[in-house]
C-alpha cells in the first residue's frame, strides 16, 4: 500500500480490539453500492464479495448492508420509492414549474428566499442536529424515545419508519441495531436537504440571467468557457469524493456507528476539505455563465456558510472521533540509545512516528531512515474524511475534546486471505536500505541532546526534550499581535508604531492650529506617560517589585545553578526586568524631549526684526536655560553612571547601597530640576503659551516624581544617611541668616516688626507648601485604595458576571412536592474525616427525593452567603453543579425525556460526585444546594462545609515540595498517566511506567485547564503568582518548588 502525502490525517484502526496498531484488509473500504443491478461484470478477473462490518458504540458489530447513492435510488425507475423519495421529487418538480409559472420580476427574489430556507437548513439545521448526535447520541435516543422502531408502543408510525428504511437496504430493520436504521432515516432527510438547496440556487441563478454589455465576443466565449469548465470540475470533485468516501461518509454514517478503516486518495490528496473548498467551484462557474453580480455575492455568502458548517460541527467532529489524547508537557528525548531492531520484531506505532511541530514523540530510527518508516503529519483533517495509515498513529489533537476510538471493525473479503503485516512490510523496506542486513542496529550519539551532570556524586545522564528546548527558546514570543505585553520593551515599541501609522493613516489633512493642537497632545501625552505612568511603575516596583513580579509570574526561565549551587532564575528575572525598564525609560525620555522640541518648533516664527521689544533677551535667556540644562544632565550622568541615571537600585539588590555626594550632588539634592530648564527656554524661544503650559506641567509631574517616587524609596534605602539640605541651600540658609542679623542690627527700634513680618511671610509661604503637598499626599492616598476596590470589583464582575444576575427561572408545580421529603448529605472526606476538603478532592454527596420527583434535578455548590434565600438560589453555580440523573441532560440543556420512577418505592436515593470542573478551585465555606426540575427552586440545603490547601510549614524545599506532592496529582484529577511517579511512590503504588531515566517529578496535562487550576492552588497555598504557562514549562515539582522559593526570596527582600 503507498503512503499518503503529508497533510493528511493518518489513523490507525484496531483490527482485532487490542489496540496494537495492526489493521486486516488496509484497502479502500467499498460499499457495495458502487455494484449496481443487473450489470455484467465482463472483467477477466473475477471480484471478489466484500463484507464490511459495523460496529455501535454499544459494541454490537454487524454486517452492513448494500446501499445505493442517492442518484440512482432516487431517479432510477427500478428502486422502489419511499414516501420520503417521492415527497423530495415532488418538492422538486414543484420547483421547475414555479420557474415557469412565476413573473420574472418576483421569481429571482423567491427563490433566493427559497434557496437560503434550504442552504440555512443544511448548514445550521443539520449541522446542529449532526453535533448533538456526535456529543450525545441525540437522533438515536429521540427515536427510541418516541418508538419510531417499537411496533408495541407505536405499530403505525414503527410500520411506516420501516417501509421508509427497508427500501434503501433490502434488509429487515430487525436485523439491523437502531443506530443503523436511524442513519438510513436521516440520510433521507438529508437527500431532501442537499438536492432542493441545489437546484434553488440552480433557478435562482437562472433567473438573474443576463448577457453583459459592452463586452466583446471573445470575452463572452471566455466567460461560458471559464464558468463551463469550473461547472465540469466542480462535477469531477464530487464524484471522486463519493468514489472514496462512500454513502457512509457522504452522510456522515461516523455519527451514528463505526465501520471500517477508511483510506484517503485521489481528490482527497488534491486540495484540503476538497468537499467544502473546490467543490463548489461550480457555483462561480454559473455566476460567470449568468454574468450577474447578485448570484457571486450570493454564491460568496453560501460558500462562506459551508465553511461555517466544516469549522462549527465537521472538525470538531473529526477530533472527538478520531483524534488520540496527547498530554501536554509530555517530555520525551529527543533521540533514544541504539537498539537492535530484527525483521521478526513488531516495532509499535509510536516508535515509528515522527511528529510536526508540536510533536513530542522520539524517533527511533535515524533520520535517514524516516522516510522510509513514515510520512509526516501535520495534522490537517480533509472533510468527511478520515485517512487511516497502516502504521502511523492518530495526529495530536486538543486534550479537551479528543477522544480515543476503539474502532475494532475491518473489511475482510469472504475468501479468507491473509495480508501481511504492515509494520513487517515496513521493517522489509529498512532492511532494503541497509542492503538486505537481517539484523541491524542503528545508534545515536549524546550529541547535543543530551548532557552529563553529577548527581549525589554520580554521574547521571541529564536528556533534554523538546519540551524543555521549546520553552527554553520561545517563551511567548509575539506573533503580529498575539502574546503582546506592553512591559516588554519590545512589544511596546511595535504597539507605538502601530499606533503613529494608524493614526498618521486616519488623520484628515490639519489646519495650522489643527497642526499645533495635534503636536501640544503629542508632547504632553508623552510628559504625563514619563513622569506618572513611569512613576508609578518604579513605584510599584520599590514597594512590592512589581515589575520583577510581572516577568517571574508571565516568563519561564531554565533552571540553573550558580557558582555556589543556588538557582538562578531569580537572577535571570531580575536582569530581563531591569532590561526592558531601561529601555522603556530611555524610549519614554526621548520621546518627551523630541516631543516637546517638535512642538516648540511647530510653534517657533522667526523674528523679522530682532531690535524689537525683548526678542534678543528672549533668545538669549532661553539658549542659556538650555545649555544649562545640557550641563546639569551631563554633571547628573558623571556621578550615577548608567546605574543611577536608569535607577538600578529599584531593581538590584547586589550593588552597595552607599550615598556620594559628588560633582553636581554636592550642591543640589534633586539637579533634575535644573535639568528641566530647557523646557522653560524653549518655551520663552517660541514664545507660545502652549510650550510654556507644557513646561509648566512637566516641571509640577516631576515634582511629583521626586517627592513620591524617588525620595521614598531614597529613604527607605539609605535612611538617616540621608542629607536633608544640600550645599547650596546650606549657603543659601547662611547668607540669609547672616543678613537677617545685619539688618536687624540696622533696623533699630523697627527691627522686632520686620522679623515679626518676615516669620509671618516665611509661615505663609511653608503653609501653603505644606498644605499643596498635604492635598496631593491626601488624594493620592485615597484615590489609591478607591481605584484599586474598583478594579477590583471589575475584575470580580467580569470573572463572575453570570452570579451577579437575579435568574427567575423557577418552577410552578411545587405543590406537588414536598420538600420535607428531599434530602441531601454529605461524605466526610476520607482525609480529614469531617467535612474538611482539600482544594481538588472529590466531593460526594448522597440525595434523597420523593418518588415523583423530576429527573431533571440537579445540585450545585455555592459559597455560603452567596444566596440571601433558601427558596431560590438567585446565583449561578459558575459551573460546580451535577445532575441528578447524568443521561436527562445534554450539557447544560435538560433533554426532557420525563423517565418517572416506579411507585413501587417511597422515595429513590442515590450519590453524585463533585470532580475536576465541577469542584470549587477556591478555598472557603461552601454550602450545597438540591434544585428542581432544571430550575433554582432549591429543595433541600446541606450545612456548610471547608475546602482548603495545605500550606508549608516552612518555606525551604522539602516542606514545599510535599506540599506540591499533595496539590498537583489533585488538579490532575489524580490521573494516573498524568501525575508524577514520585506521588505514585508515595501513595504506595509501584509503578513501572518511564523507565528511560525520566525524572520522577515529571508531571503532564491533559488540557490548560488543569494548569490553571495548578496556578491558583500555588496562589492560595504559597501567596506566589505563576502563569498556568510556566506550570506548563516546567511540569516538574522540583522545578516548581525552586521557582516558588526563588520568587518568595526576591519578593520579601
């Protein structure tokens, strides 16, 4: 058998239930419809008869009977017609003679309202009806629930059903499990669906014929050529799909039962979903044929709801059926030690499969070899299509909605012929490349996949995965605008030249004043950005790090030992941090000087005679207040260096924290200030109001700056060395008080007013400082709490948005019921014993209601308080809910199927269990709620009971990683393919799994989900933030217990 090309999915079909990757009769899996009646097969060589077997998902298998496409079982004079078939020609014929009859001015407007009734029942009717029959069964338990097929419970409508389905197969519908002979009635609904949604488009495309004029005779030859010939292959896909997928993938009979391994060639192979992508290349080809413009944009918008119907049901479809769990974090070497591989030997599927970009699995060939073993898979699914190899295994897929097939049917032919092994023909190819060798060994070098390290004194091989490759080198990388985060410094440089050009794209042309407003935003948006957005980021930062905190949480950084053993990662934090800070800051600073230049050049005019008034002083001035700005900035940068004028004491610890009062700081405290001096000669250079009220504003944000940002954090470093007056003000104070005395020496008898005048000017002018800075002080303060309650209360709105409504959903039958009869208990936990609940641990809860009680009852968890009532709950369970009886729901819709239990008991009683999503992922007090009939009327309340974490009693490795031990296999839902084998050995569980040398403490997911729900335990457990992502990159205890510590290190420092 050849391979496929890559990009189509490959599947492997157990053949005989064992799941070892082997598949009998690997050939195309025809179904006999393809053999019409009465043809003489005049072929030398005689066929043989083909059975193929089917397979319910009850694990009935049965031998599938001989359909016939729908050409031939509905216009072939010699196939029985059902009342289906004829009420489908009619509504047919009924068409055509609508075309006649109607007046051309209304015919085009009906049947586009008639075509999009049938394309609106194709793609969201069925395509619904299809997804509820793929997640729940649904057609299948409507028929047995309304007795189509019970000729006790309803004989008319069961005889009618019957003479509908037996017509199609030539078998009794007896003889044939209730799944089949659904499909054989759904597919006639089907039939009714497809055809009268084509020929609708047909008339309606013929009834907006037109000849376009002003067109030469070649371009119409053209046009009826082009749309001939996109008709003609439009034609050509259809029917070679049919040819491979058969009646049971044109109507999707994998919905309703399994049948045998499907391989896909031919158009398959020419285009991907060639059914919903190239196959309706026709409907361009009449749109060029009728040369109108309505029947394009129709056309366009039909294709475009087909692919709606492929994305919406299709794929997902394919991925629940046929795709195969793969857990996340899954650390495999990237290549295995040499093995020897003989003909005899059985390699399984996953030692020959090589993955794609998110593959995990090892080679265990070299790559030489590749080739030869398999193809590559890239995931890609054709529509109604599901290509199985002979040897490769199932593409990833999504660990949420995946599932596993246990497909055990295969097409076998009557005669009894063996086929050889697949993987035997494969090993036989190998050997051919290695020059017919029956015995080989291939071998590996370490090379750079992997490294020695010495562990406890012993050499141990450390192998490196492509796990830990990837996220050691691709740590959330920006993709267009995917994974932007505006602290990095290069994120936020593409998000500001994003900005300039969209806006610089969208801005009409300006007036002048137009021109100087636009420049006087620009240069105080970027004044406020460097003095308060900046502010409070070094705010943030010398108060709880956060900026340091950001990177630990959102980045993974490789473990690494330092020169003295310890972890580096807090370092590796630290430096990315301070990295990107330095140049948002540098990026912040130059844009505020270029900025504010632009604006006082924008508004500068050269002066037409500069005797004139003060015009050379204030030039003069201003150039002088400029280069004393370019003085003090350079005195300022001699003395903190790049790490002073970037402000690394906010961010590094490893620096002496000393004070030098040199160069400029010997007279000035704060020199920044006469580094703002430009601003104020530009300002008098241009002679703008707007200049001025920007420097202004600029010199007030940095006053601010100074007194909240940086002399806080000046004196929580250095503390009492810190001076209170500089030099100048030294001088200042002593040249005032030296002259004081003077004058009151001179003043004589009106000295005592004078001083008493002075303290009172001195006073007023400190209390008015002191008041101005008290107000500002005052406000930020309060604003600071009030902004962070809101954001808060936001935040909470919008994770729980849903527990915010008043629902009214309540039923009005309660007096049937009563509700002293209903009760609900809960299971002590086998842990603790009481009602104490460790964050993840299952939670069982024992029910009690009447005899008559609604199936669609259901029980849900609520924090206690959360409901003012005990009548109705007005709050939404946020997902921690079950139903009473799981098979009445479907999802979170009750199906309704009113099953009442027997009268022969009081009451029933039963047990549901809380698990994984439906368990609460926050600590606190709990109450459990019983409701009624699918409604919030609550019928029986249970007391209060605990869920916690466990906390370490120590923050030093061992207690947090036990502490980790207990938490992680918890949010696994204690998987046992999932959670580390150190917590297996813990338990007392030998395990033999992973015995390449695999750390212990490895961990993997089968969805985000339970990444997160890691992330928030570690929140709640240790009071330390780390993105579901970097759970995921490390997947490790170890790992995670260094990286709780190290965080824990650098933010109580």
């Amino acid at each position: 058998m050849s391979a496929q090309a890559p990009g189509l999915r490959q599947r492997v079909a157990s053949a005989n239930g064992t799941g070892n990757g082997h598949v009998k009769g690997v050939g195309k899996a025809n179904d006999a419809h393809d053999k019409h009646d009465g043809v003489d097969d005049k072929a030398t060589n005689i066929r043989r008869e083909e059975v193929v077997w089917g397979k319910t998902p009850s694990g009935e298998v049965f031998r599938v009977p001989t359909t016939h496409d729908v050409l031939t079982s509905l216009f072939h004079p010699s196939h029985p017609k059902s009342h289906l078939d004829i009420l489908s020609l009619s509504l047919l014929g009924l068409q055509i003679v609508l075309y006649f009859v109607l007046p051309v001015s209304s015919r085009s407007a009906f049947f586009l309202t008639y075509f999009a009734f049938w394309r609106l029942s194709y793609d969201l009717g069925l395509g619904w009806v299809l997804t509820k029959q793929s997640k729940r069964k649904w057609i299948v338990r409507e028929v047995q629930r309304r007795g189509w097929f019970d000729e006790e419970k309803r004989p008319k409508v069961a005889q009618w059903v019957r003479n509908q389905v037996e017509g199609k197969c030539g078998v009794g519908c007896k003889e044939l499990p209730v799944e089949y002979n659904a499909w054989l009635l759904f597919r006639q609904l089907v039939d009714i669906i497809l055809l009268n949604d084509f020929l609708a488009y047909c008339m309606f495309a013929f009834s907006c014929f037109r000849v376009p004029n002003n067109l030469s005779l070649g371009v119409h030859i053209m046009r009826w050529a082009g749309g001939i010939l996109l008709i003609s292959f439009n034609l050509w896909v259809k029917t070679e799909a049919h040819a491979v997928v058969k009646d049971y993938g044109w109507y999707w009979g994998d919905v309703f039962f399994q049948r045998g391994a499907l391989v896909f060639d031919g158009v398959f192979e020419l285009a991907p979903h060639p059914m919903y992508s190239v196959g309706y290349a026709g409907y361009y080809g009449l749109s060029l044929i009728v040369g109108s413009y309505p029947v394009l944009f129709v056309s366009l918008a039909a294709h475009a709801a087909q692919f709606g119907f492929l994305v919406g049901f299709e794929n997902p479809h394919i991925e629940r059926t046929y795709g195969q769990r793969k857990p996340i974090a899954h650390r495999t070497p990237l290549f295995n030690h040499s093995r020897k591989v003989s003909s005899g030997d059985e390699l399984s599927s996953s030692e020959l499969t090589t993955t794609g970009s998110s593959g995990v699995s090892a080679p265990a060939l070299a790559r030489k070899l590749s080739s030869v073993v398999t193809p590559g898979v890239d995931g890609k699914v054709p529509a109604r299509g599901r290509a199985l190899s002979d040897v490769s295994t199932p593409a990833a897929t999504d660990g949420d909605t995946a599932t596993e097939t246990d497909l055990e049917t295969e097409t076998e032919t009557e005669a009894g012929t063996g086929t050889q092994s697949p993987v035997e023909g494969h090993v036989a190819s190998i050997e051919q490349v290695l020059n017919g060798k029956p015995q080989f060994e291939v071998g590996f070098s370490e090379g750079p996949s992997s490294r020695n390290s010495l562990v406890g004194g012993k050499r141990r091989r450390e192998i490196v995965t492509q796990h830990d490759l990837m996220n050691r080198y691709f740590r959330k990388d920006s993709i267009f605008l995917w994974n932007i985060d505006l602290m990095r410094s290069s994120d936020f440089l593409l998000t500001l030249l994003l900005f300039y050009i969209v806006t610089l794209t969208i801005l009409p042309p300006l007036s002048p004043a137009g021109t100087i407003s636009l420049h006087f935003a620009h240069s105080l948006a970027w004044v406020l950005f460097n003095s308060f957005g900046l502010g409070w980021v070094l705010k943030e930062q010398s108060e709880r790090k956060w900026f340091v905190r950001h990177f630990l949480k959102h980045y993974h950084y490789p473990q690494e030992r330092g020169a003295g053993g310890n972890d580096d990662r807090g370092k590796a934090a630290v430096q990315e941090a301070f990295g990107n800070w330095k140049n948002l800051y540098n990026l912040s600073l130059t844009m505020t000087y270029t900025s504010f230049v632009c604006l006082a050049w924008k508004t500068y005019s050269i002066p037409t005679d500069w005797t004139v008034g003060g015009e050379l002083l204030r030039h003069t001035l201003g150039a002088l207040l400029v280069g004393l700005h370019l003085w003090a900035t350079k005195e300022s940068f001699e003395v903190l260096g790049v790490f002073g004028w970037f402000f690394g004491d906010f961010f590094m610890e490893e620096f002496p924290a000393h004070l030098e009062y040199t160069g400029i700081y010997r007279y000035l405290n704060n020199p920044e200030i006469i580094s703002g001096a430009s601003f104020f000669g530009l300002a008098l250079i241009s002679g703008s109001k707007l200049v001025y009220a920007v420097a202004v504003i600029r010199h007030l944000s940095h006053w601010w700056f100074l007194r909240c940002v940086e002399n806080p954090h000046m004196r929580k470093l250095y503390g009492d060395s810190l001076r209170k007056e500089a030099g100048f003000v030294k001088v200042i104070k002593k040249v005032a008080k030296k002259n004081a005395r003077l004058l009151e020496s001179r003043a004589g008898k009106h000295a005592p007013e004078i001083k008493r005048v002075a303290k009172e000017v001195k006073g007023t002018f400190d209390k008015v400082y002191g008041e101005t800075a008290e107000v500002v002080e005052d406000f930020l303060a309060k604003s600071k709490p009030r902004i962070s309650e809101v954001v808060q209360d936001t935040k909470v709105l919008l994770q729980q948005s849903r527990e915010k409504l008043v629902i009214t959903r309540v039923a009005n039958d309660l007096s049937l019921y009563d509700c002293a009869e209903y009760g609900i208990f809960i299971v002590p936990s086998h842990h603790s014993g009481s009602l104490r609940f460790h964050l993840g641990e299952l939670i069982t809860v024992q029910w009690q209601a009447p005899w008559n009680h609604s199936r669609r009852d259901w029980i849900g968890i609520y924090r206690v308080g959360a409901n003012q009532s005990n009548l109705v709950t007005k709050t939404s369970s946020l997902g921690m809910w079950v139903p009473v009886h799981d098979e009445e729901w479907d999802g979170d819709i009750p199906l309704h199927l009113n099953k009442p239990v027997s009268r022969g008991h009081r009451s029933e009683e039963g047990e549901v269990v809380f698990k994984a999503g439906a368990l609460p992922w926050k600590t606190g007090r709990y109450e459990i709620r019983y409701h009624h009939d699918g409604k919030y009327n609550v019928m029986g309340l249970s007391e209060p009971f605990e869920v916690y974490v466990n906390k370490p009693a120590a923050m030093e490795f061992g207690s947090v990683r036990d502490c980790l031990l207990h938490i992680v296999p918890l949010c696994l839902d204690s998987d046992p393919s999932l959670i580390p084998t150190s917590a297996k050995e813990a338990e007392g569980v030998i395990s033999h799994e992973e015995s390449d040398g695999r750390d212990p403490d490895d961990f993997r997911f089968w969805s985000e989900r339970q990444a997160k729900r890691i992330s928030t335990a570690i929140k709640q457990a240790f009071d330390v933030e780390i993105a579901p992502e970097l759970v995921v990159a490390d997947a490790n205890l170890s790992a995670l217990a260094n990286r709780i510590l190290v965080s824990k290190e650098i933010l109580s420092s």
